[in-house]
C-alpha cells in the first residue's frame, strides 16, 4: 500500500497560495503604524462602501439640482404664457364690441341702417 499524504500545508505555502491583490497592497505600503489591530484591506469593503455612497449622494444632488432648474425654466415660461392669453382674451374682448365692429363695418364700406327692420308675415290660409 501506499503511505499517506501529507493534507496539510504549512503557513508559508497557504500565504503563497493566496497572495491576491489585497495582499500585494498590504505588502506593498506598511499600513501597521496607523492601523496596528488589523490589516487595511479588511477595511477596504467599508471604504469601497463609503466611496459608494457618496458618489450617490453627489449624484442626487447633481440631478436634484438639474430638477429645480427645469422647474424654474418651466414656471418662467408658464408666467409669460399667461400673461400672453391674458393680453390676446382682452385685445379679443376688445374686438367685438358693438362699436368697434361698427368702426371696421365702415372701413369696409357697410352703413348703419336707420329704418326699423319690419316683418314679413304669411298667412297660412292660402
């Protein structure tokens, strides 16, 4: 029979293994000064969070911002549209008047007429 193999690893074989981005980062700045509890690339999920968030937050209020100022254009807009109707409803209500339309009646050549306008009638017997 065959002996058995030896399943474990020792501890610089298992860092070997893993060497990953992480750990080329921890090697490479010597973070052990400012954090001496724990290694910086356990922070940087939290780190990467925070970045998130606040990218978002930015981001919120950038579009906000663009909100309120469409908001504004638009209310601007709306005020000199009514002011508009406002103008053309009073130069309309202007217009027809009886005596303006008397005035443009003579401009065309069309008079007052001064008899009272009569009836005709028939009779239904015939």
């Amino acid at each position: 029979m065959f002996p058995p193999e030896n399943r474990y690893q020792s501890a610089s074989e298992r860092t070997e293994a893993k060497r990953g981005f992480f750990s080329w980062i921890d090697s490479w700045a010597n973070f052990t000064l400012i954090l001496p509890r724990r290694k910086p690339a356990s922070y940087l999920p939290y780190v990467l969070y925070l970045t998130f968030l606040g990218i978002l937050y930015i981001s919120n209020a950038h579009f906000a911002r663009k909100i309120q100022r469409e908001t504004m254009n638009l209310e601007k807009e709306v005020t000199n549209l009514r002011t508009d109707y406002t103008h053309t409803q009073a130069k309309y209500m202007n217009s027809i008047k009886y005596s303006e339309v008397e005035k443009k009646a003579k401009q065309i050549g069309l008079q007052r007429v001064e008899k009272v306008p009569y009836q005709i009638v028939v009779s239904k017997d015939e």
